[in-house]
C-alpha cells in the first residue's frame, strides 16, 4: 500500500488534495501529533478536520504519537484508543512506551512500533503482556537531517528480522515537490534517497520488499501522479525528450509499454518485443553519437538480424553507428535505471 504525509499546519484544501491523490491509487495517511513546529493548541481541531477528509476517501489514518501530545488531546495512553472517534485507524508509537501499554493498545487500534528499535526482547516482552500481533507492525523513521537516514546494510537486516518475526514494515521516501520544513531536505528512512528522485526510491524500496510505502514530504508533483500511479499498479513510467524525427508508431509503442527482457543485460534495458515490431522496418543508420545513461536507442540496419531493437543506456557507452538515438530519458527518471530488473514492464513517455 502507498501512502502520503499530511502534516497539521498543511491543512488548506485538504479534501480537494487526498481526493487528487486518492484517485492516483494512494490509500493510507501518515501524520504526526508530536512536530514542534505545530501549536498544539489546535490539534484537536486539526485532526478531527483531517479524520474527516480521510474517511471521507476511505483512506487509513496513522498518526505518530507521543505521551506529550495525547495529553494535548487530553488522553493518556491507557485512553489512546478513544482517537479513533476523530478518525484515526493507526497509532505509530516510538520508543520509551510500556510494553503493557502498547499491548492494550494492540486490542483497541492498529499499532505501528518504530522498526528501528524493535528487537528480541521488545517482542518477547510484547508476547508476554497479551499483544494482538495481528494488528501490530513495524514503521521506519524518516530522516530530516542530511547524513542521518539509514544505511542500506541496517535497513536490509533489520527488515530481514522483522520479516521473520511476521511484522510487515513501512518506510518512508522523500517527495518530489516542495520539500517539508524546517530543514527542506527531504524526508527519507534510506540516507542514500535523498539525493535520488523518490521514484527511484520508491522503486527500491518495492524491490526491498517494504509492504507499506510512504511519500514523507508533504506535496507531490501534479505532472506527475501518473508515475506514482503506475508504481502502485506495478509499472515503471519514465519520461523524457524525444529525437526530432522520431515516429509516430515507435513512440505509440513506447507509450503503451513492453517489458525489459527477463535475461537482464549489464548495460541495457532491453525492450522484448522491439525487434519483431521493427526488425523489418528498414532502418536508416544516422549520425553515431556517443550514448549518456539514459539514452534511448534504436539498432539500425547496420545491426542486421539486431535491426528494429529498443534499449535504453544504463551506463555512458560510446557512439556505435550500427545504433540511432531516439529519445533521452530526464534526470530523475535516470536514477530509476538501476532498480529495474528483468521483466519488469516499462512505459516511456517522451516530449517532442
């Protein structure tokens, strides 16, 4: 499941925004009721006007949550499970919370524990107390500040314990609009995909087998929901600029996807039905040029029985004559180069 982050102070035409995103195959919230930057004074306000907007999308609502801000709400833990009067379907809990008090919970509302901390002792003392693990799961950290997100190497690990445990788990990436206060560096549980675009990140993260994904930063990109559209169905989208001259029935073609090939090459995504679309095309050779990541190419007849094949440049490759450039793919759609394997379909989209 993908999710967004709606912070309480970003509330302006909240229900025309989770309807946008709603229709783009999102279908959880993640907000959070312990942010300094917030005046706790109107939280509760606040959260009912957003528990309101989500169920009114029948999208879930998981809000992170302290000691200190339930009491603004004017609960304690013991009474946590009352939030789900102004909406709310999930409580992600941090460290320094009882284990009895997060197993009560577990028998009143959907518990998020943070992945991070979670460890042998933490669930046996959970087991002890009664937990209904059916309904307890794992949620990552975001990172605002650069140089403190994950290493890939813990993320893998903790999530392979966490795997084995039975806890489905969630991270975050950043977004792809304005970046959230105060820092404006991205939000992100994996350090490295800050400086990545977030489908980029959200592919990896897909392939890391994260079970739920969430965009951190508080504002997607209009032109692009159709790419995170397509990631949730399963789809990669990529963009970018298209040759002058190109034509009109490879670009339809492109436009309505193929797969890479399942015998994935080092250096090419590989497009398996090109060939025996355009094998026979009689494809006019033009001037080589050397080939950046990100090329999208067309074999020539020079190329013989290879004539017609479509393949996109992994890595900076020089000019080959046998070999026409049709398009370049744009920066952050470069950066998803990397975590497409074979067999996954692909949709390339190119401005003329």
């Amino acid at each position: 499941m993908f999710g967004v982050s709606v912070y309480l102070q970003d509330l302006e035409k909240i229900e025309e925004r989770l309807a946008r995103e709603y229709q783009a195959g999102f279908r959880s919230i993640f907000s959070s009721l312990h942010i300094m930057e917030e005046d706790a004074s109107t939280y509760q306000e606040k959260l009912a006007r957003l528990g309101r907007a989500a169920q009114m999308q029948d999208m879930a609502l998981i809000m992170d949550i302290s000691e200190e801000s339930l009491a603004y709400l004017g609960l304690s833990f013991e009474e946590a499970g009352k939030i789900v009067e102004l909406g709310v379907t999930g409580l992600r809990i941090d460290y320094g919370i009882g284990a009895d008090k997060v197993a009560l919970l577990t028998h009143e509302i959907a518990v998020y524990l943070n992945a991070s901390t979670i460890d042998k002792a933490t669930l046996a003392e959970l087991r002890a107390y009664g937990a209904d693990f059916e309904r307890l799961e794992a949620f990552h950290n975001y990172y605002p500040k650069t140089g403190t997100g994950l290493s890939h190497h813990l993320f893998q690990q903790k999530n392979q314990f966490l795997q084995e445990n039975g806890l489905k788990i969630s991270a975050f990436v950043p977004g792809d609009a304005e970046k959230r206060q105060p820092l404006y560096e991205g939000l992100p549980t994996i350090e490295a995909h800050r400086t990545l675009s977030p489908y980029a990140g959200a592919l990896e993260l897909l392939k890391l087998g994260v079970d739920h994904l969430y965009v951190g930063d508080p504002e997607l990109a209009a032109a692009h929901l159709d790419v995170w559209q397509g990631l949730i169905r399963g789809e990669i989208h990529l963009k970018g600029q298209a040759t002058p001259g190109i034509s009109t029935a490879i670009q339809a073609y492109l436009e309505a996807g193929d797969q890479n090939r399942v015998d994935e090459a080092r250096d090419f995504i590989r497009l398996e039905k090109s060939r025996l679309l355009f094998g026979q095309a009689d494809i006019e050779p033009q001037p080589a040029e050397a080939r950046s990541i990100g090329a999208i190419t067309i074999d020539n007849r020079q190329f013989g029985r290879y004539q017609g094949e479509i393949m996109i440049a992994k890595r900076a490759l020089a000019a080959d004559a046998r070999t026409n450039i049709i398009g370049q793919l744009y920066p952050p759609f470069i950066d998803m180069l990397p975590f497409i394997s074979g067999g996954d379909r692909i949709y390339i989209h190119l401005d003329n």
